[in-house]
C-alpha cells in the first residue's frame, strides 16, 4: 500500500516522531519492514481486524509497547479469565507504565483446529526498576469466533 497517496505531498518527509516511518514495534510484520502506520495502527484503531493469530499476538504486543489499553482490553474473548476479575484494564495500564518492552520474536504458530489456535513467542522487557533485561516465553491460545480471532488466555508462562 503506497501511503504517500494518504497525505498531502507537502507533509511526506516529516520526521519519524510522526510515526509514519517508525518501524512497527511487533518487527514489521511478515514482511519485517512495515511501519506502525501500515502494521498495527489499523489494528489498533479498530480499522479492520487480524486475519491470523500470529498478526493478533503482535498487534497486542505493539499495543503493550504503545500503550493501547483498549485495544488489549477489546481483543480478549469474553471467556478469558484475566477479564472476570473486573481489574484487567487497571493491570494492563500498570504494566505498559513500568515495562519498556524491547524484542518480539515469534517462535511457532500451532493450528489445533480452524477455531482454536496456539501462538508461542519471547518478548523481552525492561522493568523500570528491578532486573535489567528480562525474556518472556508464553504460548497463548486464541479463539476464532463471530468472524474474527481473540486472545483467550495464556496457557504457559516462562520467565527467563
């Protein structure tokens, strides 16, 4: 998708603080060279949906990374038990507060079924105070349901 098509031609070459040529957080997507305005923003802005699993596992991370609470908080299935507790959005904003999240890798995508399918991936943090650097392993389960793909829940958790 050619972007330049978006914007006035005066306002192409504006500095990266505009996020226009800010390399997405998630890495770029399939490609690895996406910026956040092609990858994940329209996610984020609700402008369409994930097609897949492993795009909704980035999109989230890069909403973690940017903050979009609401966006973590709308792509969890009704069912996912971290939503009854009535506190998640408030946990969710905690966490984006003090993490710098710094890598996404993907590590295996596991399709059980056309309905359910398991993302396992590391995410590297920084905490603001505590341990340097910190790698997270987590495979997550995601559900398709009403034409689209929702996080459920993790299922294994491994810190390193």
């Amino acid at each position: 998708m050619d972007n330049r098509r978006e914007r006035p031609e005066e306002t192409l070459w504006l500095p990266d603080s505009h996020g226009w040529m800010e390399q997405c957080p998630c890495g770029g997507g399939e490609n690895r060279s996406a910026t956040y305005r092609q990858c994940c923003e329209p996610l984020h802005k609700f402008q369409t949906w994930a097609p897949n699993p492993l795009t909704l596992a980035r999109a989230r991370y890069s909403a973690y990374v940017k903050g979009c609470t609401d966006f973590l908080v709308k792509t969890n299935h009704p069912m996912n038990p971290d939503l009854k507790s009535g506190k998640y959005e408030k946990e969710v904003k905690a966490i984006c507060e003090q993490v710098k999240f710094t890598g996404f890798l993907p590590v295996g995508v596991d399709n059980a079924s056309d309905k359910e399918c398991f993302v396992t991936f590391i995410a590297t943090f920084e905490k603001f105070s505590g341990p340097p650097t910190v790698a997270m392993e987590e495979r997550s389960r995601y559900i398709f349901e009403d034409g689209r793909w929702w996080y459920r829940d993790a299922v294994e958790v491994n810190m390193r």
